[in-house]
C-alpha cells in the first residue's frame, strides 16, 4: 500500500519503519525540517528513536500535501491537542476511498471530541476518508526492536479495519479487529490520565499493593466513562482497555506514568515538562477527561486528583489521602 504517517515523533516514526519492513511505500510527515533532512539524508531521526536505522523506502517530507497525495492509507500519529489544526490543512487532497487511522491517543480539551468526532467534523462528508482507530499497549522503541506487540484496530466499518490489520500485521507486530470505536478511543486516551496517578504512588514511595489497586480502581474509571458513551465492557477488559492501562502505569518507557513519578517526589510540572522531548499526552487530557465527565456527571475520583495536582497545586500526598479517605462502598464501576 502507499501510506503516508502523519507525525515524526517516536510512535510516528516507529510505525513508518514497521511500514516499510513490511514493504508498503512509505512518506512520513514532520514540520521540523531538520528532522525531515536526517531522515532522508542519514536515515535516522535525529530527534526521536535516535539510534534506530530507518529504511531507505521512508521518504519524509514537511509538504503535508505531498505527504498524503493519492495514498491510500494516512496514519496520524501526532499530538491529540494539533490534530483539528491538521486535519483542516490536509481535508482539500482527503478522498472517501482512503483509510485514516489514528494513532493518537487524546480528547480535545474545548470540545471534549475524540479523534473520530474530529475527522467527522472537520472533513465533509463527500471527501472523508473511512476512520480506524489504533489502540494499545505498545511502546515505539519495543515495537521497532521487534517484541511481540499486539494491538486492536476499531472502526464502524469492517472491511477498513481489516485492511488496516492485514497491511500492518508483520513480524512481532500482531493486529486485531472491533467494532467498538468509542471504547477504544477512550481506552487509549484516559489510560494516560491514571498512568499520572499511577507515577505518583510510585513517586511517593509506595509499592505494589498501591499500583495494583491504583490500576483496578483506574480501569473501573475508564469504564465508567466509556459504557456512558455506548462503549462495550469486552473492550474494557481487552487490549485497548485493561492492556494499555497496566503498559502505561508499569512500564518504564512511559512519559505520563514518569510525570507523575516526578510530581510525586515534589518537582514541578513546569519543571518536568520543559524538560521533557515529547508529549505527555495524560497532562492536558486529564483537562479534557475531567471538563467531559463533569459535563456527563460520570465520577472519576482519580481523574479530579490529577487534575488538582496538575492544575489547582494540590500536593501529591492530599490526593492519595483523599482519594483513601472516600466514602466505603460496594465494589462496582456503577
């Protein structure tokens, strides 16, 4: 297939070069021109994934309009908060036969919109490409060292979600099929929120039993959230729900679960994100995830401790003691 991957950083550029190993022609976009020079030049990125050799056949470009002319599969895999932006420079060359898969994993914070509600309102309907989702527990550098990966392709439509799983099925990566779109976006967009939280028991020292119910109580969250929106629990307890969440908040890889590692052990955000090379996605999903269930009335009680530590200088400790303070209850995502 002719794929164009929208977006250089580590998850973009992981994608390309799994793309053309398994011999699809590949362009990957990046407004940064010197990214775009050592990618064609040395085939390397010099500033994600350094180190790890890129095929010859990726072709890169800061030309968004060369990127996506006449492919037949886009991958976006920018930062949830630029999608809108790009989608309205890239909707004049969209054509209804193409595939966009997303993988990026966010919600706008004004709008509350998952990715999919984006493209649906961005792109006319004449010209909007068929939209799959791609979701879960999956880190760039693992995937491009060849560990056994699988993940979940989700759209309403099934001969695009196959085609999307036959073309990137390859080698250690293993790809499989739904048709809950809502529940795998929201899986993969929330899963960051709790992985912060999740940084923060660590960051204060906690251990095993902290995390274990951090995550339990995280997944039973994310559900609530997404069966609200029509989403279905198999999604929940399969690899874009439950599989992503624990990679996120246990891996050491993760960007969102080592923000809150360092907030817990008393940094700044500022200070930590101004240090940091790439988006921690659960930072400004966390304002979208709490603005939306505040507007469903959905409770999130970790999902509004992130969000007072991030945003209203709630200290780490009067978190975890409030969120241990809470009312006793029947275990339930209800």
């Amino acid at each position: 297939m002719r794929i164009a991957v929208i977006g250089a950083g580590n998850w973009g550029t992981a994608l390309a070069i799994h793309a053309a190993r398994a011999q699809h022609e590949v362009a990957i976009w990046s407004r940064n021109r010197s990214v775009v020079e050592s990618l064609n030049e040395n085939h390397f990125n010099s500033s994600y994934l350094t180190g790890i050799e890129i095929p010859e056949t990726v072709i890169a470009t800061s030309e968004l309009d060369l990127a996506i002319n006449d492919v037949e599969l886009i991958i976006l895999a920018s930062p949830s908060q630029a999608v809108r932006g790009l989608l309205v420079q890239m909707a004049p060359k969209m054509k209804s036969q193409m595939i966009l898969a997303s993988a990026t994993k966010g919600i706008e914070i004004e709008s509350g919109k998952r990715i999919s509600e984006i493209v649906d309102e961005v792109i006319e309907a004449a010209a909007r490409p068929r939209f799959v989702c791609l979701s879960g527990p999956s880190f760039a550098k693992e995937v491009v060292q060849k560990h056994p990966t699988a993940v979940v392709a989700a759209g309403n439509d099934a001969e695009s979600r196959e085609l999307v799983q036959s073309a990137l099925s390859f080698e250690n990566l293993r790809i499989y099929t739904n048709d809950d779109l809502v529940g795998t976006e929201l899986g993969g967009s929330v899963k960051n929120v709790i992985a912060i939280a999740a940084g923060m028991v660590s960051g204060l020292g906690f251990g095993s039993n902290s995390i274990a119910a951090l995550i339990t109580r995280g997944l039973a969250e994310i559900s609530r959230l997404a069966l609200s929106q029509g989403a279905k629990v198999e999604t929940m307890m399969g690899l874009a729900g439950l599989g992503d969440l624990v990679l996120t908040c246990t891996g050491s890889l993760s960007r969102n679960r080592f923000v809150g590692e360092e907030l817990g052990k008393g940094r700044s955000l500022d200070d930590i994100t101004s240090g940091m090379h790439e988006v921690a996605e659960g930072v400004k999903t966390t304002l979208a995830v709490k603005r939306l269930a505040d507007k469903l009335e959905v409770e999130m009680p970790i999902t509004n401790e992130v969000h007072a530590v991030l945003y209203e200088r709630k200290l780490v400790k009067d978190a975890v003691s409030r969120l241990m303070a809470r009312p006793l209850r029947t275990e339930s995502i209800q």
